[in-house]
C-alpha cells in the first residue's frame, strides 16, 4: 500500500468537496479498494471516507412503501433492519461475504464498484430501484452499464437506494467455490405490473435482465413457465470455475429456483 | 476405561495453551536489533531470457541498504537436491542448477531476480519497483506431455531435453507384466490427473538471516520442519558454512504439509546478506508470494491399468505416469512420485507382478515437491479408484473384490520392492462397514431422491510406508542423506526430564505426546517431562518431522535413549539400596529390590547422579544424560478402509458430503485424541484436493489460481462430521512402540472415497456413460461430466 491521506467527513456537502481534490478516491467499506491498495493496484492521493455521514447510514421505508437504504449502510445492517419490509433483500444481504464483509461492506460501496459477480447489483436491477445521489435520481435500468462500469459521474456519491417492495421476491446464489462470490445469482421480484429477473455473475457486461424469463414469469409466476425457456444467450463469462455454457444453464437453473422459493 | 495417563491417554495438549493464547513464538514474531527487511522482485513472466537488472535507480532510494542480484550468487552454490534418482537405463537424471537468485533465465512465474535489503519492508518494495528489467520473454512449456515433445521450448538450455528421468520400476518384471496383460480375462484402464496442490500452511514462510562479526557465526531462524537438515543443505551445500558456526532455529510453526521441509533459496539469501551487510536480514512472506514460491504438491498425469483372471484376481498393475518438477528440482522432489509412489503401487492387495514407468518433466511452473502423503495419495488414488472402475465393469462388489484380493498373510513382500510387516485389511473393512450402516444405504439413496438429488457410496483402501526410513536402504535408492532420527534424555538433578528431539512438531502435538512416552515408561507425571525441539543449537542432529515418521523413527530414538536412562539410574539406585543392578524394578517411579521391602524414589536416584556423594564413582560417571540414534530397520505400513457418501445436484452438479468414516490401523496409538485429530485435519485436505483446490496455470505460464478468489480452500462448512476410528491395531513389528505414525493417512485415503462416491452417485442416476472425473470435481465439472 503506498501511502495516502485520509478524511472522514460529516456531511454529504463536506464529502463532496474533499472528493473534488486530485486525486481523491470515495471509500465505502474498503472490502475491494482495500485489497486493491494493498496489492498496490490503485492508489489514491486521499481516501474520503463515507462511513460517518449520518443521513447515509440506516433503513426505513418512505410515504410511498420503499424501502430506503442509506448508501453508506453496511450489509450486517440491511440483513437486520430490512429482514420485516424487504426480506428477500434482507436474505441476500445476509449471505454476502463472511460476517467482517458484512460489518464492512457497504450497499454504496457495492453499487458504485458495480462487480460483475457482486449480489446487490440483482437486487438493485431486479427491484427496479432508484439509486439516489447527492446529484440526482438514476433508476437501475440506467445505473448499471456494463463490469465495473455505472452511470456515476467522477465524485458522484450514492446517499441512498430506494427499493419498490415486490410481492414476491426471493435470490438464488450459486457461489464460485473459491470467492464464494456469486458464480450466479438471480434476482426475481414479482411486482403488480410484471416480474423482474435479475442475473449477476454470468456475464461478461454484468448484471443484466433476463428479458424471456421475464416474459414468461409475468404471464405465469412458476417453476415450469422457467423450464420451458431457452438458457439465456450473450457474453456469458468463461473462466476456470465455469464455461459460458455451464453459467448460461446455471441462470436458468437459479431462476426457477429463485421463482420456487418466492412461492 | 481409557487411560488419564500416559501412553494410550487422551491427554490435552500442553502447547495449544501457548497457541491458543496469542503466545506461540513464531518465526515472524522474531525481530532482531538492526534487523533489515529484504523485498524479492520476482518474474513475472514465465520464461524468458534475463538481458539486465538495472537497479542504479532503486539503489537511490529512500531506506535502501544493498540491492543483490544473480551476480552476487556467482561464486554461491546454487540450492541442492537432496535425491538422484538413476533411469531405466542406468543413467542419473539430469539435475539443472538452481541459482538462489536468477542467472540469464526466469524459469517460472514467482521466480526470483533481484532482492532489495532496506530499513523498512515499505521501502525495499518502493525500490523494487524502479528495479529495470531487460526480459526477453521465450515461449512457456506449461503441459508435461508438450514439454516432451522434440521441438518444445527448453527450461534448461544445458540439459537435453525437459525430461528429468524416464524411471522404470521394477525394470525386470516389465516383460512378465506386459505378458500378463496379455492372457487377462479382463482388463480395465483408466486415465486421470492427480490435481497440482499450493499447500497454504496457515503460517506463511519467513526468514530471519543474523551474523555476528564478532564470533563469525551465522543464524537463520526459519520456518521449517527440519532444521539440521537446512543446516546441512544450506551450510554445506549453498553457503560454505560449517556446522559449527551455522545455527538454524525453526520456533512454533505453523504447519507445514511438507511445504517446509525443503531448501528455500529465501532461507540461503537471508543467511547470506546477513553475513554481507553485517544486520539482520528479514523475509516475510505474503499469501500472494506463498502461491508462487512454496513448492506445490502432485501433478502427475497416469494411465492405469489392471489385469485380472477368469476369477477377478488380480494379476498385473502397469502404470505410466508423467510427474511434474516444475522449473527446478526442490529438495527431495525426484523422489516423491518413484521411491515414495512406485513402491506403494501394490496398494492392500497381492498383486503378484507391477510396473510402474514415471516421466518426471521440467515445465515452467513452480517447483513441485512432497505435499501431506507425497507419492502415497497419488498411488493410493490410481489404485483405488481403478479397482472400483473394475468392480463397475465386472458387475461384483467393490467390497468383495478388495476383499478377495487383499494380503492376509504377513510379512508380505510386495514385487515393488517392500516388505509389510503387519496389518489386518479385512479387519479395518469390517470395522469401517460397522461405522456405515451399508445396508440401510438404499433408504437413504431413496430419501435423497425425494429431495432431487443423487446419492453415492463410495468405499475404498490405503495403505502407506511411513517411518521413513532406513539410511542404507534409501542411500541405495539415490538418497543424499540418512533417515534416523535422535534424543538426548536430560534428567535434572531434581527429577525433572527433558528431551531434546530431532523432530519437529508443527502441529503434530509432539510436546504432548513424546512427554506421555518417556512418563510412561519411568512411572512419573507427564507434566515433569517437557520436549524440546526445533533449534541445532540444543538438539541432536536430526532429519525433521514429515513421512509420518516422527513418532515411529523420532520416538523409538527417544525410546532408546530413555532405555539408557533407566540402565543407568537403576545401577544408581542399586547402589543406594546396596542390591545388584538385576534385581532393580522399577515402577511408578519408584526404584525397588525385587523380593524385599527396600525402594529409593525416581528423585532420589536423580539426584545423587548429581550430587555423587554416595554413587559408584569408580564404575559409573556422575550426571543422568543419554543420547540415541534411531535408524529403521523398515518402513511402517498404516492401512485403513475409508467411506463416504454424497449427494449430487443433477442441476448442478454441486457434490455434497454426506459423512465420512475412516477405520485406520496406525499400531499402537499414544494419544487418541491427537490421532483423531491428525486424521480430521488429513480428511480436510484429502476433501480440499477432491472437491475443490486446484493450482490453474494459462497456457502462458501465468497462474490462474493465485489468491484465495481463485484458489479454494476446504472450509468448516464443506466438511461433514467424521466418524474416525483406530481401533484396530497390528502393531509394528520393528520398532519399540509398535508404532506406525498416522499423520498423512486422512489425506491419502480420502480423495478415493470421494470420487468412487461421486461416480457412484451418478451410475445410480442412470449416468453410467460417467467412467471417472478428473479432481477437483467441482460443480462445474461434474455437470459438463453429466451432459456426456
């Protein structure tokens, strides 16, 4: 690691401004930049904390039924305070990682590092969420743009995300046995207008929609609507803990699963 | 009732009280006054020619003390070999040099170019990164059977070709063999990869090199198993330092798998700056460095194939197996896949006639070495599974067909060379089918079902040759070194006792276990007997703990040296009470005259040793102090039955364990519960190398699985709760406790079980196309298995 200066800021105003310096890197709860700075793959002038801004830390739900998850929320927090109104997102919060990620990590951090194989980018797609900034609202299906790639301007803070609360909804992880990161995961939430399914780990573009499933589910919500589909095509990764093909037959597998489950 | 004492007592192991409270004292835990720290620049590219260093640039740095390279190691030996292993033709390998650091070529990725001493490890990787390199990248030889091919690149430009030796075994009986083959009624082949392994003891390796220009002596505290042994390989071989003004120090460590027992070129330059710079020189390795410079275990690609009659005996094993060294030899790396590996090819059964043909190949990648069984899994796992192949295709029992071809009468002398003393096959068979509940497997493959999953039995052998070993037998095996181990028994005048070994535990509980021996057989409290080892300043010259030796070869010495004790004391003590030595008894610590009322106390006798006022001066020196070598007069062979049942996700191909069992005959067994848990931490690893590790290299030389995101480690929640048992004992036959050491049996004998489970799982799913899967099976792989 070389060496970096540090700030913690109180506010988001104060937040912003130590991010327009040279230089200056966002840190969530450190669980990749960290690693990153000790394998001294990145190295930031100054490191602007975001874990003591007190309007970005905590869960509630809003005057229109969202769930409201402060941006600088660690994953242990939302596994608790959103097990009542969002407990599919409170379950997959719970198995991101070991308990030290899970006091650690943050759903900012998570979101704006945007990991092709992380869990909350399914959530935030799958519920079709809004991801608030200090700029501005940006729905999911915008947000997400491709591995590692989002929608965030440079110094651009996520404060919160807002999650519709489905019907129905549950996430299937099938964990690469090494990482334990998702090899795949899908999201499925069923909404009054239609279902959303939401698949991380197996594409090369990341998260993504599964558009037939979608299709399928929203005109009959079960298993079988599922095995009937084609796995989904696109830039399904290839590595040494599986071929496209087994990560394309896994979506498919993962989503009938994740669709048994919401019952 | 089990014993609360002594030999065959559970006791509680006296060191976890250190380890478990932040007080172990290990090798990093050691800082030095003026100590350095040293940043090794490694290769990052596999092969290549090495044109320049530059270092002017990282000479300036802040912090920077002195930068080396392969030139200051010009006039240094390079890291020997401690094996020589001789062709089937009678030629000796061919053996390249191995530089402490790189001269004119990078062989691997990880290989080190350059060292960077500084004030701070911070500074010496500042420097290290304004290091110029003038690389010019070669072609990699990644793949064992390309690296053989005429045209391929070479590792080592003044070798002839990337072949170390082409080792036949035994040479003789090829022509019988091949002759058997063909008159066979049935003859069944198989061909699998024993997966590369990166052994991740939990304690990285770390060096501290110290010199004192006073007194011209040199020091390297070490993260080793066998300290005299680096003592001897670095002193004599590398450095030029005798033994006397060589001082090699390996404190608690934790663990070692094998990884530890060899030669580092990291322990050698730490050594040596120490002596250049006149500081302490320190190296501390990260788990990133570990992955690419602690020698990694198997890698051997085989073929496989048994010969049975009409009557499913077995006539013949012919194997071919091409065995991976990685870019150098490690220390006793030929070794592990000919004398460790072919001699263990009759496995339990009387196979009258066996060739074994290994290539062992040069590629670009890390050194391989012994790993937890070394050789013995890799026999162990070709054998096993290829008798369940052979059940398979011979519709009969796998049980029955070990159980019909198994040695039932002892000492058996297998056709590869070695001669098993005792055991008892089908009594670990029967003790394991006690453990299984066999018959009520069907129920449980029904429940399974219900759940949407396919559920395996898989059951299979071992046996392995520990107490490694005999010198002269090993010297003619090519060896460099001898095989005893030592003890020296002090007695203080007080009573108390210390045993300084020449093992070394690391792990193993030897501080408990050797102290419940010598307690037992003077009949005093163990906690008045306390081990030392680890450092050649204050033991006797000894080979190290690895091969599962250390109580069978290490305890025997300690056995043997505390004889001499006894001897003595009782003349002591007869003299005290006025008796002749014959009629001396001694028990519980007490000295008594056989036939009368009169006894002097273990303190007694210990105490006029030392204050020889009324002692048999003229005829006996004072002081209580005793000194045994141990060499073997032959291996122990521990055996067991293993079992284990899966569940398999036909959606998935997500292999589950159910349970796991293992029956093993170690011999006599001194502290059960440290057996039993040798034996956990063995199953973990055996369930690691089938389910889920595996060292993944590109075609290019890079490697794939180089942290724990790519490289998986069996973890708490991957493991079922064993059943263990060693119940079943045939005592050794040739050492003085009967003894057989059960350190790497849960590592040899699982991965065989596993995978006749898994194929099991899926023959009962109706995939019967499934003849074997490559380990790790992984998801992944056992899903692509399925599709056919």
């Amino acid at each position: 690691m070389y060496n970096f200066e540090f700030t913690k800021p109180a506010t988001i105003a104060d937040a912003v401004a130590a991010l327009g310096q040279d230089d200056a890197q966002a840190l969530g709860g450190g669980q990749t930049l960290l690693p990153t700075m000790k394998q001294r793959l990145a190295s930031p002038g100054t490191l602007v904390s975001l874990n003591a801004i007190p309007e970005m830390i905590g869960v509630c739900v809003n005057d229109v039924g969202e769930v409201c998850i402060g941006g600088a929320t660690t994953h242990a927090v939302v596994a608790r305070e959103a097990a009542a109104s969002y407990p599919a997102l409170a379950a997959l919060a719970s198995h991101i990682g070991d308990p030290a990620v899970r006091n650690r990590g943050t759903i900012g951090g998570s979101l704006a590092n945007n990991d092709p194989s992380a869990c909350y980018p399914a959530a935030a797609l799958g519920s079709g969420a809004t991801i608030k900034t200090n700029l501005r609202d940006i729905a999911a299906d915008d947000y997400f743009q491709g591995m590692f790639e989002t929608a965030l301007e440079d110094g651009e803070i996520i404060t919160e995300v807002r999650f519709p609360v489905p019907h129905k909804a549950n996430y299937q992880k099938f964990v690469q046995p090494a990482s334990r990161f998702a090899l795949v995961g899908v999201f499925v939430a069923k909404y009054a207008d239609g279902v959303r399914v939401a698949v991380t780990g197996a594409s090369s573009e990341g998260v993504f929609r599964w558009a037939e499933a979608e299709a399928a589910l929203s005109a009959n919500f079960s298993k079988s609507a599922v095995e009937g589909l084609a796995a989904p095509e696109g830039a399904m990764i290839s590595d040494l803990h599986g071929t496209a093909e087994y990560r394309a037959h896994l979506v498919k597998v993962m989503t009938g699963r994740a669709v048994a489950a919401a019952g | 009732m089990p014993k609360d004492h002594g030999i065959g007592a559970s006791s509680k192991r006296r060191e976890d009280v250190r380890f478990l409270t932040g007080r172990g004292r290990y090798t990093d835990d050691i800082n030095l006054y003026g100590q350095t720290y040293v940043h090794f620049l490694r290769s990052d590219v596999a092969h290549g020619r090495l044109n320049a260093v530059d270092t002017s640039a990282a000479e300036a740095m802040p912090g920077v003390i002195r930068i080396f390279t392969g030139k200051d190691f010009e006039g240094v030996g390079g890291l020997p070999c401690g094996w020589q292993v001789t062709d089937r033709h009678g030629q000796p390998m061919q053996e390249p040099p191995h530089p402490v650091l790189a001269q004119g070529k990078v062989r691997h990725v990880g290989d080190p170019i350059a060292a960077i001493v500084a004030e701070t490890p911070a500074q010496a990787r500042n420097a290290a990164e304004a290091i110029v390199l003038d690389i010019e990248e070669l072609p990699a030889v990644i793949d064992m059977k390309q690296a053989l091919s005429p045209d391929a690149p070479k590792v080592h430009d003044d070798l002839t070709s990337n072949l170390c030796y082409d080792w036949g075994f035994v040479e003789d009986n090829k022509g019988a063999v091949d002759e058997a083959f063909a008159k066979a009624a049935h003859v069944t082949t198989l061909e699998l990869v024993n997966n590369r392994l990166a052994p991740n003891a939990m304690e990285p390796r770390v060096a501290v090199g110290d010199y004192n220009p006073g007194t011209d002596d040199s020091t390297l505290y070490t993260t080793s198993q066998n300290p005299h042994v680096i003592r001897l390989l670095m002193g004599a071989f590398v450095l030029g330092i005798p033994e006397h003004k060589l001082r090699v120090v390996a404190p608690d460590v934790g663990g070692g798998f094998g990884s530890k027992i060899f030669h580092y070129a990291e322990e050698a330059f730490c050594t040596f700056a120490a002596k250049q710079i006149k500081r302490p020189v320190k190296w501390t390795s990260s788990r990133s460095e570990a992955f690419i410079s602690d020698a990694h275990g198997r890698d051997h690609v085989t073929k496989i194939e048994l010969a049975l009659d009409g009557d499913n005996n077995f006539m013949a094993i012919r194997t071919e197996t091409y065995a991976n060294m990685g870019a150098y030899l490690s220390t006793f790396a030929p070794s592990i896949p000919t004398w460790l590996h072919g001699t263990l090819m009759a496995g339990n059964y009387k196979t009258p006639l066996i060739y074994v043909n290994v290539k062992a190949v040069f590629t670009n990648t890390v050194p391989v070495d012994a790993y937890r069984g070394a050789g013995r899994p890799e026999a162990t796992f070709q054998l096993e599974r290829l008798v369940d192949k052979a059940a398979r295709e011979l519709g009969v029992d796998p049980v029955d067909l070990r159980r019909q071809n198994f040695i039932t009468t002892f000492p058996y002398a297998t056709p590869v060379a070695v001669e098993y003393d005792t055991g008892d096959y089908n009594a670990t068979m029967d003790q394991l089918l006690t453990m299984i509940d066999r018959d009520g497997f069907d129920a449980r493959a029904a429940k399974s079902k219900a759940e949407g999953k396919l559920r395996g039995l898989g059951i299979n052998c071992y046996i392995e040759a520990c107490g490694i070993a005999p010198s002269a037998l090993v010297g003619q095996l090519g060896a460099r070194a001898g095989l005893y181990e030592s003890a020296t028994v002090r007695v203080n005048a007080t009573g108390g006792i210390v045993v300084m070994t020449g093992s070394h535990s690391h792990g193993q509980g030897h501080e408990t276990s050797f102290a419940q021996v010598v307690a037992d057989m003077i009949g005093v409290p163990e906690a008045q007997v306390e081990i030392v080892h680890g450092d050649t300043a204050n033991t006797p010259m000894g080979m190290g703990t690895y091969g599962s030796r250390s109580i069978a070869v290490g305890g025997s010495a300690m056995v043997r040296a505390t004889e001499k004790i006894i001897n003595k004391a009782k003349k002591i003590a007869a003299h005290l009470m006025e008796a002749s030595d014959s009629d001396i008894e001694l028990k519980d610590g007490q000295f008594t005259v056989a036939g009368t009322d009169k006894s002097v106390a273990w303190g007694d006798v210990t105490l006029a040793a030392y204050v020889p006022h009324n002692y048999p001066l003229t005829e006996l020196e004072p002081g209580l102090e005793e000194t045994a070598f141990y060499d073997p007069n032959n291996f122990t062979y521990p055996a067991g039955a293993y079992a284990c049942e899966v569940e398999v996700d036909p959606e998935t191909g997500k292999v589950t364990l159910c349970s796991f069992a293992a029956a093993d005959d170690f011999g006599n067994v001194i502290n059960p519960m440290i057996v039993s848990g040798q034996v956990h931490g063995g199953i973990a690893q055996g369930v690691g190398q089938a389910l889920l590790e595996n060292v993944s290299y590109d075609e290019n030389g890079q490697l794939l699985s180089a942290s724990y995101m790519d490289y998986a480690m069996p973890r708490a929640d991957d493991l079922p709760f064993y059943q263990v048992d060693h119940s079943c004992v045939t005592p050794c036959t040739h050492n003085p406790l009967g003894v057989k050491g059960c350190g790497e049996a849960g590592a040899i004998g699982s991965p065989p079980a596993i995978v006749n489970a898994v194929i099991d799982a899926l023959h009962r799913g109706g995939m019967t196309h499934v003849g074997h899967i490559n380990m790790p099976l992984t998801p992944a792989r056992v899903w692509a298995a399925m599709q056919g």
